[in-house]
C-alpha cells in the first residue's frame, strides 16, 4: 500500500466528489468570459434531476443556439437510456427481466450493459455482482418494515439467489438460471450513461465537456483556458474538509461510500451490501476511482469498497489505466502508485 496517511477520526460528514466545474470556477468572472472570447466558444451548463440524483453538463461550443441544443440533445438520450436501464421503472427491460426471469431480444444497450457487468463480476471475483439485488431489495424491505436489519435465515435465503455466473446473455436473450434471480445495474448503468452523454456532446461538436451526475463524472479535452477539469476530493468525515483536488483531461472519475444511503445512523449498514456476505463492508469508509470512462470507475469503486484496503488497492494498481484512493473506516488515506499524477 502505498502513500498512506493516519488521520483522526472526526464527526459524521458526506464523502463527496463535486466538480469545481473546471473554468468556471477557477477562471471565474471576467476572466472567464475572456477565455471564452478568445476561444470563439460558448459555455453551457445546465443541472436536471435524472437518475435519481442532480446531472450537471458542462460543456463549450462555437455556436450558441447549437450548445444549447446539444446539451438538450444530452439530456434526452440520457432519459432515453434511463429507460432502458432503470430497475425500478415498471415496464424497461431490466424491470422485465427481474419480474420474469427472461428478456428475449434484448436492446443493444442492456445487453452491452449487463456483458460488461458479468465481465466486472468475473474480474473482481464477484466482489461487484449485478445479481446483488435481492440482498438490496430484502434490506430495503426490513428497515422499512420494521427499522431494522433483516435476520440472518432470511440473508441466507437471498444469498443464495446472488451469483452473476447465473445469467446467461445474448443477442437472443438474457435470462436468468434460478428462479427468484435479481439484477441491478446500479453500479455501472449511471457510468455507463454518463459515457454516452460525452459522446453525443463531442458529435454534437463540443470541444470542452464535463458530466456530472452525484459524482459520476466524466471529461473530454480541457477546461477553458487550457486547464485541466479541477474535481475535489471531499474528507469523508470532516465537514469542510478535503483529501485533494483531481486535475482530468479526458478521464473519468467515481466515488463509492457509506455515506450515500445509509441504514443506520453509525453507518454500519448501507447501500453497499458484499455479495459473498450478504452484509455491508466493516472495513470502508470511501472509494475514488480514476478510469479511462465512466463505467469503469463506477464498477470499479464498487469493488474495491467491498474488497476493502488491501485487496481493493490491490486491485488499482494491477490494472492499466487505473488509479484510486480508499478510505478507511478508521480514516486512514490510501493512494494507488500512480493516483499522484492526477493530483492538482
């Protein structure tokens, strides 16, 4: 483990990522708008609710009228894609294939979705697992029933309807091996999606780019002036308080943590459940993951939550194009060995 740092352990605060938004809050005012006239561009940003969460789009065109469709465009594929995609949708796909077990001819876009999810759970030894949605619907169900964790038969139960080797995928159909079997793209789709709205902001010729949707956030060239897209590292515990700031030029960056719905007030249950367990990781406070897109760090930070310090660093570090810090549950920092050349 490399870069490692002890730090006290103070009051309950979110561990967050926000987008310093690039130029607009570093340049700001008048000098941005001078950076904007020398570059003969426009910036446009616009916020909505989708996904369950804020979505920001940060991005600069030569053609006003044209940036202000085109982050229009952005936001439709993104509901577009919601629907497809959204578990909790009656009627999408996904929706279709929990209610029944099957979904025949699936939509290019779930079925690329759902491939590299099993991919992922292969990788990471099923420390992320898109069949974890029984466990999550069973915690769910207790703590609204009765404000508590559901008994240990009952996580057994579902434990034993989690396991992505399970699902068969193809063009044909993606169906599920045990009856009562239960997918979540939750780890991935919202990666997978935050993707997709770069690409269609770069065909629609924006050439400054940032998507933002609760910390999913991916980036295409530099923010105006030159600069990187500035993406700070919120402390997970200290209001205020911050582990750095992230310098992208084209990556994208996720964060997994207690904090984002938790069960309990300590934290000690959440909406992270390790699908080898059936119980929230004892051992993790936050992830962040640095990755060539958005998808990628999203199943990523996942995993290495559950995998936890040791085998979750492990895991950055023996892949291309991947770099991480984890927190500790007892607020101890931990950096890959290359998290450094991201560092503003």
């Amino acid at each position: 483990m490399s870069d490692e740092s002890r730090r006290g352990i103070p009051r309950r605060q979110v561990l967050r990522i926000t987008a310093a938004v690039g130029a607009s809050a570093i340049l700001g005012g008048g000098l941005l708008r001078a950076a904007l006239e020398r570059a003969d561009l426009h910036q446009v940003r616009r916020t909505r609710t989708q996904m369950g969460t804020l979505v920001t789009i940060t991005a600069a065109h030569p053609d006003a009228e044209a940036a202000r469709k085109m982050v229009s465009a952005t936001f439709d594929e993104i509901e577009r894609l919601e629907s497809l995609l959204s578990r909790h949708r009656p009627g999408t796909p996904v929706w279709s294939l929990n209610e029944t077990g099957v979904v025949r001819a699936p939509p290019p876009e779930v079925l690329e979705v759902i491939q590299e999810g099993l991919d992922y759970s292969t990788l990471t030894a099923g420390a992320f697992d898109i069949t974890i949605a029984p466990l999550l619907n069973l915690y769910n169900s207790s703590f609204s029933r009765t404000g508590a964790a559901p008994h240990r038969e009952a996580i057994q139960r579902a434990l034993a309807l989690v396991g992505f080797q399970h699902v068969r995928a193809s063009q044909r159909e993606i169906a599920f091996e045990k009856p009562g079997m239960a997918v979540t793209l939750d780890g991935i789709a919202k990666g997978y999606i935050v993707d997709r709205a770069v690409v269609v902001l770069r065909e629609h010729g924006a050439t400054s780019v940032l998507v933002d949707a609760g910390g999913d956030m991916a980036s295409a060239g530099e923010s105006l002036g030159g600069d990187p897209w500035k993406i700070g590292l919120q402390d997970p515990r200290v209001a205020d308080g911050s582990l750095g700031v992230l310098g992208l030029r084209g990556e994208s960056v996720a964060t997994s943590g207690d904090y984002v719905h938790y069960l309990t007030p300590d934290m000690s249950l959440h909406h992270i459940i390790d699908p080898r367990t059936g119980s929230s990781p004892a051992h993790t406070s936050g992830v962040s993951v640095v990755a060539p897109s958005a998808m990628a760090a999203d199943a990523l930070s996942t995993a290495a939550f559950v995998l936890g310090p040791e085998e979750g660093l492990e895991l950055l570090d023996r892949l291309d194009g991947i770099e991480g810090m984890i927190v500790t549950k007892d607020q101890m920092v931990l950096r890959s060995r290359g998290l450094s050349r991201y560092m503003a």
